[in-house]
C-alpha cells in the first residue's frame, strides 16, 4: 500500500526533483527514476520511503547560484 504510493509519486517526477534535469532516456521504470544530470531516485520498500540512490550532483550549483543571487539581489546570472 505505502509501496504503491510511493511509485505513483516518484512516478510523476519527470524532472530531476533538485535540478530540473530531464528523464534519462530509455528511462521507464516507476520504481527508480534516473535523471540527466545523474541523479537517482527509487523506492526503497525496505525503509517504505523514496531515497536518493545518487544525490543530484548539481544540488550544491543549484545552492550556490541561489546564495549569489540573494547576496547581489536577483541580478546574477546561473551557474
Ligand atoms: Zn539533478
């Protein structure tokens, strides 16, 4: 029952859930969902929640780029 809520979740992420980056090709399964950018996420049924496999590794750009904007007040550019 969690299992199942948990697939159909991860199933409606059609974009890296940190970075945007889109659906690995070929990519089908609702249980593990790959990204461009690298990042992995599926459901583990053991811990009956969605885990990040593979941390997105552009969380800490993604950060960064945000701290640069707040400190120069939405002018700079993305990373
Ligand atoms: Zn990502």
């Amino acid at each position: 029952m969690k299992n199942d809520l948990l697939k159909l979740q991860l199933a409606k992420e059609k974009k890296c859930p940190v970075c945007g980056a889109n659906l690995f090709r070929g990519q089908r399964s609702n249980e593990l969902r790959r990204y461009e950018c690298g990042s992995v996420f599926a459901v583990s049924a053991r811990v009956e929640a969605i885990v990040a496999s593979d941390p997105c590794p552009r969380g800490s750009n993604v950060q960064a780029s945000l701290l640069t904007q707040l400190a120069l007040g939405g002018k700079a550019v993305a990373a």
